[in-house]
C-alpha cells in the first residue's frame, strides 16, 4: 500500500509504515517509520491516519518526517476494520464484519477535527467492506453489490440506495468520481451510475480476463493495475451519454515501462 503527499511517500508494510522522501524521485530516501500492523491509511496535511489490523486507529504527527510520532489512538469497535478515509475533520472507516459470529459490516464515524482527541459519533450497520467517500454520500461495496450511504448527518447516517451485481463476485475497491463509481473485482471493473444516489444503475463491466488489483479514475482515463502486465490506462468513456461499455479503449503511451501501449482486443462482458 502506497500513498504521497508533498515530496513524501508512505509505504505501509507488513509490520511498519515507512516514510521516504521523493523529492529526488530517482533517489528515494527513507526518513523514518513508525512500527504498527497497518490495515489501511489516510495522510491529510502533517497527520496520518493509520487503521491497524488489530481495530485501533492511530494518529501520526509527520511534520517531522524524520522522527514520527504518535499523537493519540482509540479503539475501532470493529471485528474486521479494513479501510479509512478522511473528509473534512472525520474519519469514516468501514468494517467487513465476521462471518463465523454475529457480526455484520459496518461503517464507523469518527471526529477527528482534534486528532490528539477522536471520537466515535456513529456506527451504522451496512453490507459493504471497501469504502469510498465523497461530499455527502460514502459509497461501500460489498459481493453483493453497491451501497450508497447518506453521511450529511454523522450522528445518523442513513441509506440512501443500492444497487446489487447481476451476480456475487469478489470485490476488492471503490473508487468515485464524476458521478460514477468504478469497482474492481478479481478481473473485471464494473461502473456504476450514480448521479441519482437513489438510484445506483449498473452501467457497464470492463473485462480484462487477467488478474487485476485497482482500478483509479482520473482526469477523464482510468488506471488498471493488470497483473503482470503493469499499468494499462483507458479512456474513460463513462460520464458520456453512452450505453455499450465496449466503448472504453486504451490510451496508448510509448516507451512506458510496464505500461500495455496497444489497444485491447479483449471483448467486455456485458452487463
């Protein structure tokens, strides 16, 4: 797991989360690190936000990224907490749950406009592990499919709609933007319509038939992780007025290593 912000970059490990400064990116040099079991992460100014697989979440001073240090850390009442993410002085977490008691997934607020003091607002029972958050709405999948939450009231998130796959399948992220939701599966991504939050459709599935890890939407292409492959990028056709999937196609880049610079000729399964 990797993240940037300035001239840093975090590195999360099995055991650590590692600091390297980028500001000569072809000589990386590690600063720091701070010893912990990190699930997932969120870096918002000199704070780190750090979600540990042992359900604490832990706040990081940076702005000496030589020497980090934590500045307060709270339970997560959570049997499997699994992603954050951080929007204006809160922290949303998502909590896969357990399925050998009961335990089902759940979406955690906390207030963390002081991170030497968090505090937890609310739970609210879901059916999504993967989390994405944007404005007003956090946006969690699950195998079943999309569920989109209402956060505009962080004592009382409500739900606001869904939208279930055409089949279960194996989710791993959510990413949004521009009014779509972009999941990835094992080998497909699969975009959502969500513009009517009400009313989540299911607009088209993208089929690579190869192992993939992310799917990230931005400046109107989306970047695939692709196996073996490396990064293939696609122009992301979805914010237009069109129907068939089949439209998306690969935005070719010479001389970029581990980067697919021809189109593909694999056919999209249909929604």
């Amino acid at each position: 797991m990797i993240k940037t912000s300035g001239n840093s970059l975090f590195l999360a490990t099995s055991d650590s989360l590692v600091i390297l400064d980028i500001s000569h990116p072809s000589e990386p040099v590690i600063t720091g690190s701070f010893e912990c079991s990190p699930s997932d992460f969120a870096v918002v100014g000199s704070t780190v936000y750090l979600l540990t697989t042992r359900n604490k979440l832990i706040m990081i001073d940076i702005s000496d990224p030589y020497q980090p240090l934590e500045v307060a850390q709270t339970e997560v009442p959570a049997a499997n907490a699994s992603r954050i993410k951080i929007q204006d002085g809160y922290a949303f977490v998502s909590d896969s749950g357990c399925i050998w008691w009961p335990c089902p997934p759940q979406l955690l607020i906390f207030d963390v406009t002081n991170p030497m003091n968090p505090t937890l607002v609310s739970t609210t029972e879901t059916d999504g592990s993967r989390l994405d958050v944007s404005g007003r709405y956090a946006y969690l999948i699950s195998s079943p499919g999309l569920w989109v939450i209402d956060i505009s009231n962080h004592s009382e998130p409500s739900m606001t709609g869904s939208c279930d796959f055409d089949e279960p399948r194996p989710t791993q992220e959510v990413h949004y933007s521009a009014g779509h939701t972009y999941v990835t599966t094992y080998s497909e991504v699969i975009v959502f319509n969500v513009w009517n939050p009400t009313n989540p459709v299911q607009r088209g599935i993208v089929d690579f038939n190869t192992r993939i890890w992310n799917a990230v939407p931005g400046g109107g292409r989306l970047f695939v992780a692709e196996g073996t492959m490396g990064l293939r990028i696609l122009e992301d056709c979805s914010v237009q007025p069109m129907e068939n999937p089949q439209e998306f196609t690969t935005q070719q880049e010479k001389g970029a290593k581990g980067l697919s610079s021809k189109p593909s000729t694999k056919t999209p399964s249909k929604p």
